[in-house]
C-alpha cells in the first residue's frame, strides 16, 4: 500500500484490502454450498426408495390367447377355491404390464405357476 500516494493517505480516506473481502464472500459462498450440498445428501439417503420385490423367483409359463378369452375368465379358472377374482386380475395386469384387461387373440401372457 506504500505505492498509493499521498492522495490516498489524505484525512478522511479509508483504504480497503479487498483481497481479504473476497476471500470472505467466496469463503462464506463455499460454506452455504456445502452445507446444501450435505442436506441434498442426507435428503436422498432418508428418501431412497424401498426394493419392493418377491423373495422367491417366481414361476411362470406363458399362455397363449385364443378367441372369446378374457382375462377376467382367465383368471378365475386359475384362482383357487375361495380366492379373489379381482386380485388374481390386478396381479396378471402387472405381471404382463398391460394397461387394460382387454385382449387380444394370439397375444402371449405370462402366468404365475403355483
């Protein structure tokens, strides 16, 4: 600072080290950013999704749709005595990742063996 002159060293002049300034913002900016980055961390650990998958493989064979089948007919000929038509309809829905209950004559379904 010897270099600034006597018109810096005037009454009522304050000189500032602005290196020392910058070191502070950009030091407070890497805190905000670590600690955001840390609370994203432990957000996504709390968050993670649960697998949510059978313990045993399950078997299956594949059927193939002949004409006047409906999946609804399907699935109470292969639900056992007392069970839920409804539900066996809902699992073979997401087993064979079809949108609607309806269909198609030749299409192959997969069907869970027990």
């Amino acid at each position: 600072m010897r270099h600034l002159g006597k018109a810096l060293r005037a009454p009522g002049v304050r000189v500032v080290d602005v290196r020392g300034v910058v070191r502070r913002k950009y030091g407070c900016l890497l805190v905000a950013l670590s600690a955001v980055a840390l609370v994203w961390l432990a957000a996504d650990m709390v968050m993670l999704p649960k697998a949510d998958s059978a313990t045993l493989p399950t078997h299956v064979v594949s059927y193939t749709v002949r004409p006047g089948d409906t999946l609804w007919a399907y699935a109470s000929s292969i639900t056992s005595q007392g069970g839920d038509v409804a539900r066996t309809v809902d699992e073979l829905m997401a087993l064979n990742e079809l949108d609607s209950a309806v269909l198609v004559p030749g299409q192959r379904i997969i069907v869970p063996v027990d």
